[in-house]
C-alpha cells in the first residue's frame, strides 16, 4: 500500500524593502499625502523641507510670484545647488541658482519625489535638493477637484512684537482641475486652473504707532 503526501509551501516577501541595489535617499509624497499634509499658503514647494537630511526655512509661498526659492539645505549643501524637476523637465532658473521658475498647482500634483544625494543620471545637475514633480493625467472616466481658502486678520495668530497693531489681510486662494478622454483609450486631457486674491493693507497712523512705541 503506498500512501501519498502533499506539502504546500507558501512564501511571501515583504513590500517596501531595502534596496541593496541604490544608495540613493529619497522620500516620495503621493497626491494624497499632499492633500493631507498641512501646506501653508498653498504653495507646492513648502513641502521640500519634508525630505530625509534636509534643514532650513522655506517662508510661505504660493503663486502670486512666478519664481520661488525655498531655503532647504540638503545635508549641508547651500539650496543654491537644488534642482527642480517638472515632468522631467527642468524648471530650474538659468540665472538664479537653486530658483523655480513655476510653482505647480497643488492640486495638480500626482506625485513629488525628493532626493538628497545619490542622484540617478537623469538629476546630475544638481548638488543639493533635487524634486521632482509629477502632475496628473486624463483618464477614461471625466474627474475634477475644487479648493477655496480663506484668510484674514482674524484668522491668523499675532505674535508680541505687534504690539496690537492688526493689518487687514484678505486672502482667497482658489483652485480647480479637470481632466477626462478625447479618444477612450487612447486620448484624454488634464487642467488645472489656480487664482489668488490678496489684500493687505495697515493704516499709516498704525504703522506710525508700532514704530514710535
């Protein structure tokens, strides 16, 4: 009599491992880790500070000035040696060092990819920082998203050294994309849209005030 025996064996790797291949440090931010994470003016480029090895300050940016600088340092590097990726094209300024010439749209964004050294051949341009931003694509099926954000002086924590001296701020930032197919499976479009509305303005006599106390 003969008997039979079965063995089932099931292995399974775990995702997201080391890769011993690459020595590169990078950090990737998918668009929902975006949407989440706190952005403070709306500008994109106040998320390069979020990346492994890199210090400094980026003041609030946003799009009522084309060109942005961020002050992020990459393991020490001066932030004149970044480099900023659009689609895989550079949009990094020719005449300012470590200068974006476009601030993509956040809400805009598929994904942005930071790396602080170890570059891959396509970024050897850049010394520091180098990010690289994806922006989303049309689909078969029609999808948009929309934002409105308010700020006044009401809204915004006031330090001492103001000394109650309140200048009137109004702020709308809005924002809108939409994107959907020409040709199901084969073309589609994608576009984005963002306007900023801002208004500041503090009376002379309270200028005069903060000065002369």
């Amino acid at each position: 009599m003969e008997s039979t025996t079965q063995a089932v064996t099931v292995a399974a790797e775990a995702s997201g491992g080391l890769n011993t291949e690459e020595t590169r440090v990078q950090a990737t931010l998918d668009m929902q880790q975006v949407r989440d994470l706190p952005l403070q003016g709306r500008g994109t480029l106040n998320l390069v500070n979020t990346a492994p090895g890199v210090s400094g300050y980026t003041e609030n940016t946003n799009n009522f000035a084309v060109e942005q600088t961020p002050g992020a340092n990459a393991n020490g590097h001066y932030y004149g040696g970044n480099l900023y990726v659009l689609d895989g094209i550079s949009i990094t300024s020719n005449i300012t060092t470590g200068t974006a010439n476009i601030s993509p749209n956040a809400d805009s964004l598929q994904e942005i990819a930071l790396q602080t050294n170890t570059f891959n051949i396509d970024f050897a341009a850049g010394a520091g920082l180098t990010t690289s931003v994806t922006t989303k694509a049309g689909s078969n099926q029609f999808h948009g998203t929309g934002n409105f954000t308010y700020t006044d002086q009401n809204l915004r924590a006031h330090t001492y050294f103001q000394k109650g001296v309140i200048p009137t701020i109004n702020n709308k930032d809005v924002s809108a994309t939409f994107g959907g197919p020409i040709i199901k499976d084969r073309t589609f479009f994608f576009a984005s849209v963002k306007q900023l509305n801002n208004k500041l303005r503090a009376p002379i006599s309270s200028q005069w005030k903060a000065r002369s106390s």
